[in-house]
C-alpha cells in the first residue's frame, strides 16, 4: 500500500516544465483542429452519364424493342406517328418563315400525313418541300450534339412538349394525330416535370431515344421517299416539287436531299462525341 501510495503521489506531481509541454501540445491540438474545419471536405463526384453512353443505349434499346420485343412495333407506333409530325411540322413552319401560309396538319394511321402549307413559286416553295424532309435529320441531329445533361434534356422536353400542344391547338385536326401527339405530349411533360426527379439523368435517355427513332426514320422512310416523283395516290412528291420549282431531275434533288440528311446526323455524332474530349480537356 505505501508503494501504491507513492504511485500516486508521484502521478499526481507536476512539475513547471510538463505544464510548459502540456499547453504547447493543447495549443498544436487547437492549431490542426482548426485547419481541419477550414479546409473542404472533398469528395468523389457521381458519375455521370455521358452523351455517348447515353446514345448507346439508346440506339441498344430501340433495336431490341424493334426487333426482340414482342409487340415492339406497337409499342413504337405512337414515335412513329411522331416522326410524322416533325416531317410535316418542318413543311408547315418553313412555310411560315418563308411567308407563305399553314393552314393544317394531318397524320393518317398508317404513319402517312400531309400539311396543307406552301409560299411563293420558285425558292420558297422549294424550301417548304425540303423543310418536311430534313426536319427530321436536323432535329435528331440537334438533340444528338447538345442534348447532354439532365438540365439540358428537360428542358428540350418540356419545350418538344409545349410545341406539341400549341401544334394540336393550331394545326393537327385528324382524329389520329390529335390522340397519339396528345400521348407523346403527356409522355413528355411526365417525364419533364413528374417522373425521374431522383435520376434526372434518364430524361438524357429518353431524349437520346427520340433522336435514335427519328434518326433510323430517317435513314429507312425518308431516305425512299426522296427517290419518289409522286407518291402512292399520284401526287408530286417533296422532290417532285422541288424539281418543279429549281429545275433538274427529282432523283438529282434525292441525292441532295439525301447527302443533306445524313451529313446533319453526322454533324451531331460528332459533337456527341467530341464533348467528352473537349470537357477533358478543360481545367479542373
């Protein structure tokens, strides 16, 4: 007990010097406390889905509920009708720019249409005929080169949808087109302001899909249908009208037609999959 004893009381003394020692270790404590609370906490970014993987499985997708998927062509027949839409919204609004009129859009069940627009011979009409034909290039290449992040895809989606609508105010007045864009616009204002709020990233998805479907439009329906004079009930074609208004023969007018589409699809590929490069590329 007296040896327990002098432990103590020798634990217990202090001298001047372990006092100078303990302030300076309390004082070192402090001083990396307070680095520690001044400096950010960083942390390892989510990654994203980028625009090329968002494309690919896309393009995946569409060609296994194309081509697997029992009932697939059903499923798609609503986008089907809606690259029907953009062919015939890109004859009626070039009308418009050009100063010409338009008047109506119609979209038949068997993913036919017509628009009842045009301007002026010569120039302007021609434009109006190549508008319905490469509206469907241009805008797939649009949403292929700048569609990229969750951001940006709501609000093409929210826009495409509000165009849709104004179009079924305006101008759609079949019974067809009136309820399958009245679909693809509640499909597209869910997905805009209702669905995938905890993984906005497949809004970049869903608007790579749309450019997918009217990409592969473009490539089977449109890329025919420029080599047409007239069309199944006698009528001129749009290369037909275009060859009435410029001159040359209408396949001349295809294969301008043509080289245009597919150099716009192009142009979007390569700005889908240039962006990874150049974001690499810049600091931080």
């Amino acid at each position: 007990m007296r040896h327990l004893h002098d432990q103590v009381r020798i634990i217990d003394h202090r001298d001047p010097q372990s006092d100078v020692h303990l302030a300076e270790y309390r004082t070192t404590v402090e001083i990396v406390a307070s680095e520690c609370h001044r400096q950010p906490i960083v942390t390892a970014a989510p990654k994203t889905l980028g625009p090329r993987g968002a494309i690919l499985i896309a393009a995946g997708v569409y060609f296994v509920v194309s081509s697997w998927v029992p009932g697939g062509p059903t499923l798609l027949y609503p986008l089907t009708l809606f690259t029907t839409w953009v062919h015939e919204m890109g004859h009626g609004l070039t009308a418009l720019i050009c100063g010409g009129s338009f008047l109506e859009l119609v979209i038949n069940r068997d993913a036919g249409g017509y628009a009842r627009a045009g301007a002026s011979h010569g120039w302007p009409d021609a434009l109006v005929a190549a508008g319905g034909l490469l509206a469907p290039p241009l805008l797939g290449a649009v949403i292929l080169g700048t569609v990229h992040g969750p951001k940006r895809a709501r609000v093409f989606l929210g826009a495409l949808a509000l165009g849709i609508v104004l179009s079924l105010v305006f101008y759609v007045r079949s019974v067809t087109g009136i309820v399958a864009m009245s679909a693809v616009a509640a499909g597209l204002a869910w997905a805009t302001w209702g669905a995938f709020r905890a993984n906005p990233e497949r809004r970049v998805l869903l608007a790579q899909f749309l450019a997918i479907i009217l990409a592969v439009d473009t490539l089977t329906r449109m890329v025919s249908y420029a080599f047409m004079g007239a069309i199944s009930t006698g009528e001129t074609s749009d290369v037909g009208h275009i060859a009435e208004n410029l001159g040359g023969h209408y396949k001349l007018w295809g294969v301008v037609i043509t080289a245009l589409a597919v150099s716009l699809l192009a142009l979007g590929m390569y700005f889908a999959w240039r962006t990874p490069r150049a974001l690499a590329r810049k600091p931080g």
